[in-house]
C-alpha cells in the first residue's frame, strides 16, 4: 500500500510545500526534538528540498510514501526501490532515533556545543561505542553532504527562533548544558 508524497496534483510546488509544511508549519523546536517523525520531516525537507529523490533512478516527484514502516518510500518512476532519508548517508542503518540525532547536530550547530562522547552518551542514554559513532557520523555527514547539513542548521535555526519569540515555552529538552 502506498499513498502519493503530496496530496494536491498541482505539481512540484505542492511536493515542495508538503516537505517543508510538515516542518515548519507550527511546531516548536521542543516539539521536533521528541518526535521522531517532525524528526524525519526535517531531515527531508533538508536532503530533498524539492521532495524524495529514487536513490536508484533519481527521478525526482516520483515518491510514494509505503505504509509498511514509517519513513519508507518507494518510486513510482523504476517500481524497484525502496528507501528512507537516511538511505546513502551517514546515518544509514542507524539504530538511534531521529530525534536523537537532530538533537545532537542542534547542540553542536545551534548551541554551538561540542559534547564530549560521555556527554552525548549520558544525555541521549546510549552506549559509550554508539555516542562515539554518532559523533564520528555526523562529522561524516558535514564533510560528505554538506548542503543537507547546512539546510539542517538553517532549519534548527528558525524553530529556535520561534521557541525565543513564544512566552513561557519550556528550555529545550535535549539540552546539554
Ligand atoms: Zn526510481
């Protein structure tokens, strides 16, 4: 089963909207950083600002989003793939969730942060070894893409915005401090 990325049939402007709506539209960055799919929403609009790209055919307005697991789409264009966001990253095969990795890249790139790896282990409650790969992966992540890095950030950067503007919001939940 499967249902189409944008539900509107107007065309690639509509497939645009849809990724950064999802992000953008009202949450705050407290918000993103416990979900696991504003997460996702995120690091979408900031790989494919114009919509899923098929990794295998690269067509790009093609995507149908699988109901089978969160955050799996398939292409309408080859029939033959499936893939996520972090599909071809870094962050691929990861065991961590979403929101721990956002949190992670919003504490080094927007707090301006640099945890140590016992830091990143005890606030995120993984294993030593995984705070180390996390680390490791994101510095891969901004060397290896880093237009989807700098998009991410710039992201980060609005919704923190937002929280500093609205009265009485609680700090950030995944704060390092
Ligand atoms: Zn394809």
């Amino acid at each position: 089963m499967s249902d189409h990325y944008s539900a509107s049939s107007s065309g690639n402007h509509a497939v645009v909207k849809g990724a950064f709506d999802r992000v953008r539209q009202s949450p705050t960055l407290g918000e993103v950083l416990e979900s696991d799919e504003l997460s996702r929403a995120l690091l979408e609009a900031a790989r494919w600002p114009q919509g899923p790209e098929c990794l295998r055919c690269g067509a790009l307005g093609a995507a149908c989003k699988l109901t089978t697991r969160p955050g799996l789409w398939t292409c309408k264009s080859c029939r033959n793939c499936q893939y996520s966001v972090t599909s071809g990253t870094p962050l691929h095969g990861t065991r961590v969730t979403l929101q721990a990795w956002v949190s992670l890249f919003h504490t080094q790139e927007v707090r301006r942060q640099r945890p140590s790896v016992s830091q990143v282990s005890r606030r995120l409650g993984v294993s030593y070894l995984t705070a180390k790969s996390m680390l490791r992966r994101l510095d891969e992540l901004r060397s290896e893409m880093p237009a989807m890095a700098e998009r991410m950030r710039h992201h980060l950067i609005e919704l923190s915005a937002g929280r500093e503007s609205g009265p009485g919001l609680p700090p950030p939940p995944n704060s390092f401090a």
